[in-house]
C-alpha cells in the first residue's frame, strides 16, 4: 500500500471519525487514495520515511495531509510544526481538522503553517459537506508545488 | 599719722591689688580714717573687688548656662542618631515585608494561573472529548435513517430521530458551558458601545424569521455606554431571545426594549408581554443550569440568563428582573459609566 502513490494521509486516532470521513466522500462517489495513520509518532514516521514505512520514497508525498489535533504519542500541533519546517515536506498542504474551536490552538496552527483549519461539526450532513468540499478542493482546484 | 604707718598702708592697698590681680577677688582693705587719699583708694578697690566679683559671678553662670545648652544639643543629637538608626531599622523591615509580600502575590498569581490553565485544559478536553462521542451518535443515526429507512418500522425511525434530537441539545448545553466557562477568562476590552445599533441588528434578524414575525416591537431610542461590544451584544441577544421565546406563544405579543435614566445612569430594560415568571424563583433566575419552564416546552439550556450575569458582574453592574405569571416579564440591567477594570 504505501508505495503507491497516496492521495490523502489521514491523521485520525478517533475511527468512528474516520469512518465517518470515508462514508462522506464514498456518498460524493469521490475516491482519492487514502492512507491512515492513527498517531502523531505514525504519522511522521510515514511523512519522513522512517520506521516501518523507511521503505518509501521520498518523492510520492501526499497530496493533502488531513490531520486531527489531539493524537496519542505525538500530538497534531507537533506533527504540523514537523512538517512545516523540513524543505521536502513543507509544501505539501495540510488541513487542520479538530474538534477544537478554541482561539489559541486556531492561531498556534497557522502560526506553524497550517493552509486550513476546520471546525469538525457535530451532524452528518454539515459533516460530509465540508469534507467533500475541503478533498475537492485541496486535490482539484488547489495547485501545489 | 607716721610715715611708717603710711607706708604700712600702701603695702596693704598694694597687696590688695596683687590680690586683685591675681583673682582673689575676695581681697578687702579696711579704711581706716587715717589718710583719706589711701581710703579712698582702698574704698576703690574695694568696689573694683566687688564689680569684678559680680562679673565673675555672672560670667560663670553664662558658663554654666552655654554648657548645658552644649550637653542639650549633645542629647538632642543623641535622640536624632537612635531616631535615624530606628527608621532605618523600620524601614529595612518594610522592605522586607514588601519582599515578602511580593513574593507571596507572586506565589498566588503563579497559583491562579496555574488554576485558570487547568480551566483551559478542562474546557478544551470537555470540547474535544465529549463532541466526539457525541458526532458519532448523531452521525451514524442520521446515515442509519437515511441509509436503511427501509428495514425500519416507524417506531425505529421515531427513536433515532430522538436519539438525533437529544444529541442535537447535548452538543448546544456542551457549547453553551464552554462559552460560559470561556467567559471567565476573557479580557474585557473597554470601548464605546452603540447600544441603539447592536438592538436593531438583533430585532432585524427577528422580524426576517416566520417564527417571531407575530412581534410587535416597540425600541425606544438607547444611548451609548462604555463596555465590552461582543459582551453587551451577547447580553442583548440573550434577553430578546428569551423575550421573544416566552412571548410569541401569546396572542398579540409585544417586545419593548429602552432605558430609564436615573442620577445619570442608565438602566436598560427589555420587556414582554409573555408567560412571565413566578417572582419567588427571582433568585434561580441566574443559575446556571436553571430553568423556570419545562424543556418540552420552551426550549433552551437554561445557560443564557448566568451568561447574562456574568457579563454585567464582570462590567460591575446590576442585573434583575421583574415579573408576575402571565403577565410577562422586564429585566432590567445597569453598567457604571466609568468602567475600571
């Protein structure tokens, strides 16, 4: 699985919410390559090739980072700041996706450079529009480097 | 009287003066008649004798006198020393107590701020961790409604839909709490508040929704006070809502929003014609939790009213209310106009 090259690298510990995001975009007949991760420690180890993903290369990075906050081992605000400041990664967007509308995590995320960050909601409905919308986006009208 | 007795004489006066001279200031001669020339002379010296004695005297007192003064002034300056040495004493004790002092406000700010961040974690994980549970309940009995209505007998269906309702008011009263909590911990940022605009923002929103078009407004003109905008808005917003939710259930339901002017502050007050309260629970109004009416009823998570509360505390003003049942309710608040936060 990954050394195909992935579309969207799902940061998630919560796999009700995961589930939830795969329901949502299988309803939009949307099917970006996804792979899942469930902590921060994960999560790196797959964005640098280390540890049990040491295999990949370097060159297919994912095209969209979707990645939770509160994560087990390494927590989403470290895994961003990781991301952000290494040349490789640095460009690939990642979208905040959390529970949290709390001020201070909003501004720390786009401090570290966040390119998004999103407010899951509680219902299905506004829950799998806004996850649609955000994939289209990210993988069909955003251009990346 | 005889040359011999003559010189006799002059040997006494001449002793007299050595006498004189040399301080005894006691030496007396004794005239004798015989020679009134020495007479006079002795007389003389002895009058000399006295003055001199009478300028000694007086010369000794001053003497005396300058040296009290000098050992007055010697204890005066002694009095002065202690007097220094015990102010500095004092005051290297107030900046000890002052050292002490800082040091404990200093422990007791670390402390409250070590408990308003526990405050923040507490409201942060009630938002992330009680939210999460609840998207997968509602989630997944909406998609089970929408996904599988066709295995599920009405009765099934009315569950869920319960099941969506209840989560729905769960996920507002876990919102609600947050915003109350937060509450506490923001900064009031004092500005000039343009009472007569945030009303008719909140009226206009009333008269656009089918729900309260019934309302008849009657918005008195409102000055402007000093205050925290986003605050005082939410405020208003609370007390019209609960006005025109407690109101819209009676036939011809009116809304009066205005202000009474009294020894130069200003007392707003928002009025119903609605079902009103009972005043012996005037007291429960504000608590947070607390409701009056049943949930079926009139919805609601009964935060509002606390949040009102607190606003107006944290601005140092005054918040009450006035009401009989069925006859609607006023609540009434007041700010300060000179705000020291």
């Amino acid at each position: 699985m990954e050394n195909k090259t992935v579309d969207i690298l799902l940061v998630e510990d919560n796999a009700s919410d995961a589930e939830l995001i795969l329901i949502s975009l299988e309803e939009k007949k949307l099917v970006p390559s996804i792979f899942m991760v469930r902590d921060g420690e994960k999560a790196l180890d797959y964005i640098f090739s280390r540890g049990e993903f040491g295999h990949r290369s370097g060159e297919d990075n994912p095209k969209l980072i979707l990645l939770d906050l509160k994560l087990p081992k390494i927590n989403g605000l470290e895994v961003l700041s990781s991301i952000k400041e290494k040349v490789p990664t640095k460009n690939i967007p990642v979208v905040i996706l959390t529970s949290s509308a709390h001020s201070k995590d909003i501004e720390e995320c786009y401090r570290l450079g966040a390119n998004s960050y999103i407010v899951k909601p509680i219902g299905f409905d506004e829950f799998s529009k806004i996850i649609t919308h955000t994939v289209k986006y990210w993988l069909e009208i955003n251009k990346t480097l | 009287m005889d040359s011999s007795s003559h010189e006799q004489k002059i040997q006494l006066i001449l002793n007299q003066i050595i006498q004189l001279a040399t301080g005894n200031l006691d030496a007396r001669g004794a005239p004798d008649n015989s020679d009134d020339d020495l007479d006079g002379i002795i007389l003389g010296l002895n009058m000399l004798g006295e003055e001199l004695q009478k300028s000694r005297e007086s010369l000794r007192q001053k003497s005396l006198e300058l040296e009290r003064q000098v050992d007055e002034t010697q204890l005066a300056n002694e009095m002065l020393r202690s007097e220094v040495q015990e102010r500095r004493k004092a005051e290297s004790q107030i900046r000890k107590l002052n050292q002490e002092l800082e040091k404990r406000v200093e422990k007791r700010t670390a402390q409250l701020q070590k408990a308003n961040e526990e405050l923040e974690a507490f409201s942060y994980s009630v938002a992330h961790d009680l939210r999460s549970p609840l998207r997968s309940i509602l989630s997944y009995s909406q998609i089970t409604l929408k996904r599988h209505s066709k295995f599920l007998n009405e009765e099934a269906k009315r569950y869920l839909r319960t099941i969506e309702e209840k989560t729905h008011e769960m996920g507002q009263l876990i919102d609600d709490l947050l915003a109350f909590a937060l509450l506490n911990q923001k900064e009031i940022s004092t500005q000039t508040v343009a009472t007569d605009k945030i009303v008719d923002n909140i009226v206009q929103s009333y008269k656009m929704d089918v729900r309260s078009k019934e309302i008849a407004w009657n918005i008195q003109s409102l000055p402007n006070i000093q205050g925290d905008r986003t605050l005082i808005k939410q405020v208003f917003t609370n007390l019209i809502s609960n006005a025109v939710k407690f109101t819209v259930v009676k036939p011809n339901p009116m809304v009066t929003v205005g202000t009474i002017s009294e020894g130069g502050l200003n007392t707003f007050f928002v009025k119903d014609n609605g079902v009103g309260f009972d005043m012996q629970y005037k007291d429960k109004l504000f608590g947070v939790f607390q409701r009056l009416h049943e949930k079926e009823q009139f919805e609601g998570t009964g935060v509002g009213l606390a949040i009102v509360q607190r606003i107006i505390e944290r601005h140092h003003g005054k918040v009450w209310a006035e009401s009989m049942i069925d006859q609607g309710a006023t609540f009434y608040f007041s700010i300060p106009p000179e705000l020291n936060n």
